[in-house]
C-alpha cells in the first residue's frame, strides 16, 4: 500500500537530466537485469533495443521505493512491454528465464570476454566470434591481427579489468597536476567521470586539462606527456589533435554529437601506477614491468586507464557536463535540449537552432538555466 500511495505521489519524468539519481538505489536487482539486456542488445548491434533497456533500468534507479509488484510500475515512463515482462519474471520467480539464457549464452560471454578488452569494440569482437573464437588464449593462438591499443590492452587485460579505486584516481590526479603545474603553471586539473559522481571505483580516470586565459592551452597536451613519458609513467598512450570548429555548420556538430564523442585534443593512455608498498597483485598475470617470484608474477605498480582531455577555457563547463556523464543523463541531457528546447548541445558549445546563437556559460549551473532545467549536482546525475 506504501508504494502505491508512493507511486501515485511521484510523477517520474521522462527525462533522466530531470531526475535526481543517486548512486545507491532501492531497486538493484531489477536494473542488473536490464542492464544485462541492454548489454546483450548492444552485443548484437541493436541499438534502439538497448536504449530501451537502459531507459528501464535508469527509471528504477531514480524511483523513492523498492518495487515489489508488477502494477506499481503502471504511471512509470520508458517501460516497455519487454522490460516489464522481465520485471515481472523476476518479481513472481526470482530470476528471468530469459535473462538467465543470455547470461549463460556462448555469445553473451564470448562477447563480454572481448570487449573488456580496451580497443576492441562490438564490431571487432563479433568478427572474432564468428571466426569461431571464444576466449583470450583462442585470440593468442589465432595469432588475430590487433591494433597497438589492442595489443596494450590484451598484455593489461587482468589490470585494466581490476576496478580503479578512488585513491588510484586521486593519486593519478596528482601525478597529472604535477605534470600540469611543470608545463604551464596556472592550469588547472579537473577529475570528472564517474568519480565525480561520487563512486569509489571505475573503469578508467577522465581528467579535464584547461588555462584560465583561453589560448594557453594549446600545445599543453604535448608536454604534459613528454613529462609523464619521461618519468615513467606511461605504459601506452595515443593522442589525437583538436578538431573543433566552431563556426562550421552547428547542425554537422550536433549530429555528431549524439554519439557523445567530441572534438577536443586528447589522449587515452595507460598509467603505470606505483602501488605504495609493493602490494602484490595479480598473481600469475603478465606483468612486463613486474618481480618474478616463485608463485608466479607480483608486481609493485598496476596499469590503469587514463583519458587526458584539453578543453579551451570557455568551452570548459560544457566538456565539464558532458564528461561527468553519466551516459543516459548525458544522453537525455541532448535530447530535452533538442526537442524541449530547440537547442544544440554538445561538449563544446549550447546553440539556439531557431535564433541561431551560442549560449555562453561560466558554470554547469548557467548551462541547466539557459535548458530551463533545475540545477542537478554530479551525484545525483548517476541515472
Ligand atoms: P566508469 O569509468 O566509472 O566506468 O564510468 P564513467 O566515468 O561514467 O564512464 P566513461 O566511459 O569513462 O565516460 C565518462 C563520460 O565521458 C561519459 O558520460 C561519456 C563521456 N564522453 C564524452 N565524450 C567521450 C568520448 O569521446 N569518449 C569517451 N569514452 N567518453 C566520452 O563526453
Ligand atoms: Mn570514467
Ligand atoms: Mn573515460
């Protein structure tokens, strides 16, 4: 009677940049079932089928209650007949006989095995599936041509799989403020992703690059590299150029931003981070750079994925936003601008499509005023 009383008291909206989402939610069971099938979809390239998925499980995330029957979920939004069939599933039986198949599928954990891999996507991944390959030692035997990144995240695999802790993030932070303050002293580093959200551990570290004086950021990535490289810390890294430009056609950018890819000069690495203490890790792992001892292979530093990204200062709230994530906020974020707004928005800029003008913001706060939306901090964006 409770969650009725709840679920007609609360109108869920439809977009996730209009709800508050903690980290910790009432309804865990629920959406690591959705997820699953989000993921499986993914896996066989239908994209509109794992966004439905995703869109389930983000509402359940955000609700005040643990759903228990099948009939509070009637006034919620982004529920499709699917997503509540499996709801139901699992309310009434416990588990999913759908869900469980996935789960225990040849290709649902073939697939996983591969893309964990950093470098190798959907696409890469189902070619060696249908090559008729099936695990990591099946990938060496097969001697599968991979690319540089690929080839740096088959030998980091067991590290690179291995949650990155907050104080790893944090201690990497400091490494690159080190770094930044040698370069160009007046720069700044900022932790964005999942971390400023608020969990304590993630895939990988986003870092924000950028200088109070806009202009002085160029040229900053280089050398903020060259320095890391020398010292030790990097194991790979590959860098791409800025290729943003503002003043060509905003409706081109605003397409490709939907993906949530952006322009800016950045470099995905692979930190070698020193563990404090020698902490003996990943026994048994290929470790280049580790001790040998009689058990296997301990070593004295782990490999982390790391993304450095350079932003011009009066673009930084709008990459700020945007890298914070989390990917179904950002996602609604473009969409509510786009169709409620008549607005572009991306990690660059925020236009008006019908006054054809840029919005200028000092803050994520002027960017949610300008879209008419309530402000919603970084941990309660984790929809
Ligand atoms: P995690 O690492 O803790 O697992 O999660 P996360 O921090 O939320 O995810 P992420 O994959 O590291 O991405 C962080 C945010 O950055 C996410 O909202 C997507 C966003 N993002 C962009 N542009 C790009 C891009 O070009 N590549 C990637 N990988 N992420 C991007 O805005
Ligand atoms: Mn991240
Ligand atoms: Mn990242």
């Amino acid at each position: 009677a409770h969650a009725e009383t709840l679920e007609a008291r609360c109108q869920v909206p439809v977009y996730a940049c209009q709800r508050r989402t903690l980290l910790a939610h009432r309804n865990q069971t629920l959406t690591e079932v959705l997820q699953t099938m989000a993921e499986e979809a993914h896996f066989c390239g239908s994209e509109a089928r794992s966004l439905a998925f995703s869109r389930a499980a983000s509402v359940l995330k955000s609700l005040p209650w643990t759903v228990r029957r099948v009939q509070e979920l009637r006034s919620l939004p982004c529920l499709g007949e699917h997503s509540r069939r499996i709801i139901q599933e699992v309310l009434e039986d416990g588990a999913s006989a759908e869900v469980e198949r996935v789960k225990h599928s040849e290709r649902y954990q073939a697939m996983k095995v591969f893309t964990k891999i950093f470098g190798v996507g959907v696409k890469t991944a189902s070619r060696w599936y249908q090559e008729g390959l099936r695990t990591l030692a099946d990938l060496q035997a097969h001697r599968a041509k991979l690319s540089k990144e690929q080839e740096f995240g088959l030998l980091h695999y067991d590290d690179l799989n291995t949650p990155v802790e907050r104080s790893d993030a944090e201690a990497i932070s400091q490494v690159v403020r080190d770094a930044v303050g040698q370069c160009l002293p007046g720069a700044s580093v900022t932790l964005a992703g999942g971390f400023r959200r608020g969990k304590q551990t993630g895939h990988d570290v986003d870092l924000l690059l950028t200088h109070p004086t806009e202009g002085q950021e160029v040229g900053l990535l280089k050398k903020v590299i060259s320095w890391l490289d020398k010292q030790g810390f990097l194991l790979y890294h590959s860098s791409r150029r800025n290729t943003f430009q503002a003043f060509e056609d905003p409706e081109l950018w605003s397409r490709s931003s939907a993906s949530g890819m952006d322009h800016f000069e950045r470099c995905l690495s692979i930190f070698r981070l020193r563990l404090p203490g020698g902490v003996q890790i990943s026994a048994g792992a290929q470790k280049p750079g580790g001790a040998v001892t009689g058990s296997g292979v301990s070593s004295f530093w782990k490999a982390v994925r790391v993304d450095l990204v350079v932003t011009p200062f009066s673009q930084f709230p709008f990459a700020l936003l945007g890298w914070t994530g989390s990917k179904n906020f950002e996602r609604d974020l473009r969409r509510y601008s786009k169709h409620e707004k008549k607005m572009a928005l991306n990690n660059h800029v925020l236009y008006h499509l019908e006054q054809k003008i840029f919005l200028t913001a000092a803050s994520e706060e002027e960017i949610f005023q300008h879209l008419d939306l309530e402000y919603i901090p970084p941990e309660e964006r984790n929809s």
